[in-house]
C-alpha cells in the first residue's frame, strides 16, 4: 500500500473505534423502561425508525451530489445530538425526538462513510485489500463495543444517564477525525433548489433499479430477511429483549455482549487471513442457516444457553458485513455508489420499521415465539432464492469468461 493508503487505513480503524463506542447497548431497553412500557418502546422505534428510513436513501443521493464529505460529518453530529438529547429524557416524546434526530444522523451517514473510505483509497479491484480493510475495522469496532459494553453495564449501576452521555461524545470526535478528509468527485453547483431534488429522485430511482438487475437483485432477500434481522438485534428491541427472556440482569447481559464480541473478534482474525479463500456463498448460507436454527431454539426457556443464540447474531452479523460490503461496492458504478449502499441501508432497515410494533408488543403480551417462527421460515425462504439464483449467476459469469 502507499503512504497515502496506509495513513487512511489508519484512520478508517479509529472511525470505526469511535462511531462504536457504544455504552448502552446492553442498558437502553432497562433505561427506557424506567420511564414507558414495551408497547411504547415498540411506538417508538416503529416511528423514528420510519423516519429515519425516509432519510436513507435520499441522504446517499445528497452524499453523490453535493460531497460525501460534508453529508457523513453532518450525520455524525446529529447522531452524538440524537443520544445526547435521550440521556436528559424523561417522557416518550423527549426519546421519540432524540430516537429520530440519532436515526436520521445514521441515516445521513450509512452509505456515505463506506463510499468517501473506499473512493479515497483506491484498492485495486482484483486484490482483497478492501475485505481486509472492513474484517480489521469489523474487529476494531467489536472491541469498541466490548470495553463500552462492560462500562456502560457497570456505570448504569451508578447513574443510569451516564451510558448515555458517553456514548454521545465519540460521535462529535469522529467529526473531528474526518475534518481533513475531502469528497475529490468533480461536484457540480448552481442550479435550482427544485432541480436538485428532481435530480436526487431520479438517482433513487437509479439506485432501486440497480437492485432489478441480474447482478444483484438475488441478494434483496438476503439484505432485507438476514441483515435485516441483524438489524433488529444490533439496532432495535430483539437482543434486549431475547436477553430479558434469557433471564440475564443489566450487568450479566453486558457481560454477555462484550464476551461475545471478543469470541467474534478473534474468529475475524482467522477470516482476515484467508479473506480470499473463503466463499461468499458457503458464508451466507451457513449464517442463514444458524440464525434460523437459532430463533427457533429461542422459542423456548433455555436459560443461560441462550448465550449461544447471541453469539451465533453477533459472528453472523459481523462475518456477513464484509462479504455483502464487496459485493455492492464492486457491482456498482462509481457515480451512484452511496446511492445504491444507501438503498441497501434502507431494505435492511424496513423490516424493523414494519416489525418494532409487533416485536414490543408480542413481548408485552409473552408470545414472542409467533416472531421467532416466522422470521425463521422467511429465512428459509431468502436462502433457497439466493442459492438458486446465485448458481445461475456463476453459470453466466463462466460463459462471459469465455
């Protein structure tokens, strides 16, 4: 790699350290609860998340068009807000507002940060730099998430604020960090407010469409029903609540978090070294098939074995990232990449906009197995779409070769 690779390699890890300090994943259900119910949580997320995937797409369309740079530092900001703002909480309106501002900061930036990294650096297609990139960043960030986990675990103990606010903080350092770092695209200006946005319609349009095309469409069932669920346990109600369910206190279910990251880690750094080795179909198929397995285990009272469910979402969730990062970044144009990754963002993210309602409220009336039962068929069904057109699609590129 070059000086110029290295050093922003360097400092794609620490983004990632610092946008995944977060101190109150294992807390936040507990925190909220002092205040609304189950039901009112699942209002909740239903709602901000709603909003924030309104944001999704259009935000990656602002990113192509008017600087990535400038989109991802704005997001980031209203993130470290959104948190900052429910760490003074005390009624459901004060959450909604802070739930909403922290998703659309997310929104702003899902998409856009991947792009402006990998624009910047410049791996050369054919070499797995890039994986290896995302699988060290991906260990950097679970790290991050380990020692905030056990932190914040310890000081909801003291003040149950306190997680909160510190996870604010390293989200307006991370603004800070990218200050320096410019979108280089030849932006174009001066035209009409109103054009703009017909124009940012148009590449919406151009990213959903992307998703119709042979090379990708087969993957939609795999972003939405697998990443999908992932998103539901790392972002929304389902691990907190399958943690509860499992019997685990606040500071046990922090425990349980942060060894599970370390597990995930040191499996990343096995997958790192043969990053180029390892099949992106055999990959996909064996996490669909545990993370079915797994909600189907959660159906019943299975104690502290229910750590394995939770271990099994996080290598899932952290093993996959890397593989699907590959796939859209390299089977998409240069000019609309953020818009097809914010795209992306969004199929992932309807489900549990859809879902939250339904998963606090199944919860609060204890059948959450009609969930855990469901999503699991809808698994099976994502995985034998991929597989079956996913031959198809090597089938095509081996008559292309020749």
């Amino acid at each position: 790699m070059t000086k110029k690779q290295v050093r922003l390699s360097k400092k794609y890890l620490i983004y990632k350290l610092l946008t995944n300090l977060w101190f109150l994943t294992a807390i936040w259900l507990y925190f909220y609860r002092i205040y609304i119910t189950d039901k009112e949580i699942g209002i909740l997320d239903g709602i901000a998340f709603a909003i924030g995937l309104l944001a999704e797409v259009p935000s990656g369309a602002l990113a192509d068009k008017f600087g990535r740079d400038k989109i991802v530092k704005l997001g980031q900001f209203l993130a470290g807000s959104g948190f900052m703002i429910q760490a003074f909480g005390s009624r459901f309106f004060h959450f909604l507002l802070g739930q909403t501002i922290m998703v659309i900061g997310t929104a702003f930036v899902s998409g856009a940060d991947e792009a402006l990294f990998f624009q910047q650096l410049k791996f050369k297609k054919e070499s797995a730099e890039w994986k290896r990139l995302v699988i060290r960043g991906t260990q950097v960030a679970l790290v991050g998430v380990t020692s905030a986990v056990i932190l914040g675990g310890w000081l909801y103990g003291i003040n149950e604020r306190l997680p909160w606010i510190l996870t604010s903080l390293p989200f307006f350092a991370s603004v800070i960090l990218l200050w320096n770092i410019k979108d280089t695209r030849l932006l174009k200006s001066g035209q009409s407010l109103l054009f703009e946005v017909k124009k940012q319609w148009k590449e919406i349009k151009l990213g959903f469409k992307e998703f119709l095309t042979p090379k990708l469409f087969f993957y939609v069932p795999i972003i939405m029903i697998i990443q999908g669920l992932f998103y539901a346990v790392e972002w929304g109600l389902l691990r907190v609540v399958l943690l509860d369910r499992f019997h685990f206190s606040p500071l046990m279910g922090s425990i349980v978090v942060s060894s599970c990251s370390l597990l995930t880690v040191g499996i990343l750094f096995v997958l790192h070294r043969y990053a180029g080795k390892v099949s992106e179909k055999r990959i996909i198929t064996t996490i669909s098939v545990l993370s079915g397995m797994s909600l189907l285990v959660s159906i019943f009272d299975i104690g502290v074995w229910g750590y394995f469910v939770i271990l099994i979402f996080c290598l899932g969730e952290n093993i996959l990232y890397p593989f699907m990062s590959e796939v859209l970044n390299y089977r998409t144009s240069e000019n609309n990449r953020a818009t097809v990754l914010s795209v992306s963002s969004f199929l992932r993210t309807l489900p549990y906009v859809l879902l939250a309602p339904i998963i606090g409220s199944l919860n609060a009336m204890g059948k959450l197995e009609y969930f855990l039962v469901g999503w699991a068929i809808m698994i099976v069904v994502a995985v034998s779409v991929y597989l079956l057109h996913k031959k198809k699609d090597i089938q095509i590129t081996l008559t292309e070769s020749d």
